[in-house]
C-alpha cells in the first residue's frame, strides 16, 4: 500500500502543477466540469439523475462565471450545490454537527425521502434497525446493519472530535478512513451515501490545498459502483482491519486523478495548438469544428457531418476540409470505411 500511496501523491502533485500552468480562464472551465460533473455522479450513485444544466449553471454562478444561456438552477439543484460548495470552498473550517445537519436539510428540502417522512437535520431515532438491505420483499438480503439509533450522537461525537483534530496521518489515508468511518455509523434516516463522499471531497480538497476540484472521486466510485458496494460490505464485517478498504479508496482515487490528468493535457494540447495556428486563417466554420474535435466530437468527421452541423453544402464542406489538409489542421484517419473520415493532427 506504501508504494500505491506515494504514486497516488506524485499523481497528485503532477495534476496540481498541470493545473498551476493553465490561464486562469482554462482552470476555472476544468473546475465547472469536475464540480458539475461530481454533483451528478454523486447522486447517481444512489439512482438519482439530476439535470445536468441545472446543476452546471448553479455551479457556474458560485464560481463567479457568465450565466448566459443557462437555465435558472432549480431550488434542489441550488441546494445540492450549495452542500459541495461548502464543503470544497470551507474545507479547512471545522466540521461540527450544525453544518452536517444543514447539508442534510438542503438535500431533503420537503422533510421527505421519495413519500417517507424521514428526520431532516438532525440524527436519526426510530427504534427499527438501520440496515442496508437489497432484493424482493421476504427475499431481502442484509449487507450491513448500523449502530443502534440511541448511540448515534455518540459515535458522531467520537467521529467528529477524531475528524477535527490535526494529526500526522496521510491526508488520503485520512479522507479513506473518515469516508468508511462515517457510512458504518449511518447517521441520518437517508443521504448517508451522498453525505459520506461530500465529507470525502472536504478531506481531499484539504489535501489538494485548493478551494476547486480538478478530479471527480463519485465519478471514479460510480465507474466501480459493484466493487464499491462489495468492498463496503467486506469492510464492515472485518472490524478494525480496514486494509483491503483503504487499497480499494486509494486505487479508485488514483483513477480519478488519472482520468483528470488525460483530461488536463488535452486542454494543454488544445492550448498548444491554437497558440500555434494563433496567425492561420480560419472562417468561423472550421473554428467551430476545430474546437468541436478537441472537446470531443461525437463518431467520426467527415464531409457529410461538416455539412449538416454548418448547415453548408457538401461542395463548401469538402472545400474546407482540403483548406485544413493543407495547413496541417486536418489530416485523413487510416481507418478504412465507406466514407472518408478525418482527424486532427496533435504533435
């Protein structure tokens, strides 16, 4: 594991300096599509798709940018915003019980889950189990039951004070811990799942030293939901040995740290390029596909597509494809078909 945390770390300090060299402009588009792109996966873990541009346009005001052509952020939307926004932005803040209890409110704004009335704000009471189960009724299966209702204050006690106070463990180690820690108390009657990994955000964002997120770990979880639910399960069976946990947290946050790396030398690549045709010629119909590549064009280009997304002849498509042949922009994929496609030429 010793070998797996200190890549994790170099990785990390590989993306923070990636970042470091952007424009501000570029920095502060990779912050919108992680946040955005963390507030959704975050809920789908749990089955809940939230709409994307209600989502991003929230995220885009708390960052301070243009708004324009972006729906007004529905009440929900704002709210689940609001929760990783503190707890990104307020990182280095205590975390106590009255911030927890508010991100709780502000992901059940009617005091319901689905037409349950459920405890909203603060720690859960019913005198029923807490359990996780699945399958059909009378065929359930019971993956994990939680602390009795009556010693949950008391856990959470225990939790916070550890949580709060600085100590020498590895920041990730520690961001690993809190998230098994917290999800095996289960304090609340619903939102554990998304509560634990905005916790886990706060921790990395602590880590990381900086008030944006650049990588998106529930977007790394959602891609191994099975071996999340699995390793969850082993873990809480196991006691105090929590290192097969810890392996699997560190493994996934590495993916995501990986998957934000390709994403960050793409906008590197993206930056080199333009700073190199910065004097080529270009009508705004190649503009608009050039940078249609880079931010990923769906299928394969060909003249046929360049006409209908234009709204140009093919006559006219083919003309400017040959124009970005001939200076170095385009070039024809080797893939054989029954059209010619093409692709940008990345040095």
């Amino acid at each position: 594991m010793i070998g797996l945390l200190a890549r994790v770390h170099e990785k990390q300090g590989r993306l923070i300096g990636q970042m470091s060299g952007l424009g501000f402009d570029s920095r502060v588009a990779s912050s919108l599509e992680t946040m955005t792109e963390d507030v959704l996966r975050n809920a789908e873990i749990e089955g809940m798709m939230l709409n994307v541009e209600n989502v991003r346009s929230s995220v885009a005001r708390h960052l301070g940018l243009e708004t324009a052509g972006l729906p007004e952020p529905d009440h929900y939307s704002e709210g689940v915003v609001q929760v990783l926004m503190d707890a990104v932005q307020n990182a280095g803040d205590p975390l106590v019980e009255e911030r927890l209890f508010n991100w709780h409110a502000a992901l059940f704004p009617t005091g319901r889950s689905g037409i349950t009335p459920i405890t909203v704000g603060g720690y859960r009471t019913g005198q029923e189990p807490m359990q996780v189960v699945s399958g059909v009724m009378g065929k359930e299966k019971i993956h994990y039951e939680a602390p009795p209702s009556d010693i949950v204050g008391e856990e959470m006690g225990h939790f916070l004070a550890w949580f709060n106070t600085e100590s020498s463990i590895d920041s990730f180690i520690k961001a690993g811990v809190a998230h098994l820690w917290f999800i095996n108390i289960h304090p609340f009657d619903d939102g554990n799942g998304r509560i634990t990994r905005t916790i886990t955000d706060m921790l990395l964002a602590r880590a990381d030293r900086m008030s944006q997120r650049f990588y998106s770990m529930s977007a790394a979880i959602l891609r191994h939901k099975n071996e999340y639910y699995e390793i969850l399960e082993y873990a809480g069976k196991h006691g105090l040995d929590i290192t097969e946990w810890l392996t699997w947290f560190l493994q996934t946050l590495e993916d995501a740290i990986d998957t934000a790396l390709t994403r960050t030398e793409r906008i590197v690549q993206k930056s080199l390029f333009w700073q190199k045709h910065k004097n080529t010629v270009l009508n705004d119909r190649q503009i608009k596909i050039v940078n249609m590549l880079w931010d990923g064009f769906e299928g394969k280009l060909n003249t046929s597509k360049w006409a209908k997304i234009n709204k140009t002849s093919a006559a006219t498509a083919l003309r400017d494809i040959q124009d970005l042949e001939g200076k170095g922009i385009l070039q024809k994929n080797d893939e054989k078909g029954r059209s010619t496609n093409y692709e940008l030429v990345i040095t």
